[in-house]
C-alpha cells in the first residue's frame, strides 16, 4: 500500500511540475510565425534551386564524360 501511495504522490507531483512549466511558455505571435514561415519558404527554394542547378550541372559532366570515352 505504501509503494500505492509513492507512486500517486509522484503522478501529483509530475503534473504539478508539467503545469508549472507550461505557465511559462510564450507562443509567438501571429505576425512572428508569418515571418519565420516565410523564411522557411525563402530558403526552401534557394536550396531546391541551387541542389535542382547542382544536379543537372553533374548529370550533364558525367554525360559529356561517358561520351569522351
């Protein structure tokens, strides 16, 4: 019965704990998460373009390679 008792006084405490915690989250604003998912975008693109320029710059070496030989 005593180790009943410990677990309980240990969930209590836990969730105790877990709701001080989320008192001190902050949430950005809706301005905030505009501009970072922006800038996620932005760079998503820039990185597709250049791997997209990347691979078709090899892919036309290795041709032009396999034909000189």
């Amino acid at each position: 019965m005593e180790k009943i008792k410990e677990y309980y006084r240990l969930f209590v405490e836990f969730f105790r704990e877990v709701k001080a915690e989320l008192q001190k989250v902050t949430f950005p604003t809706r301005q905030e998460t505009v501009g970072s998912t922006m800038v996620v975008l932005v760079l998503t693109s820039i990185i597709a373009i250049y791997l997209g320029f990347s691979d078709w710059a090899l892919a036309r070496i290795v041709q032009m390679l396999l034909q000189a030989g």
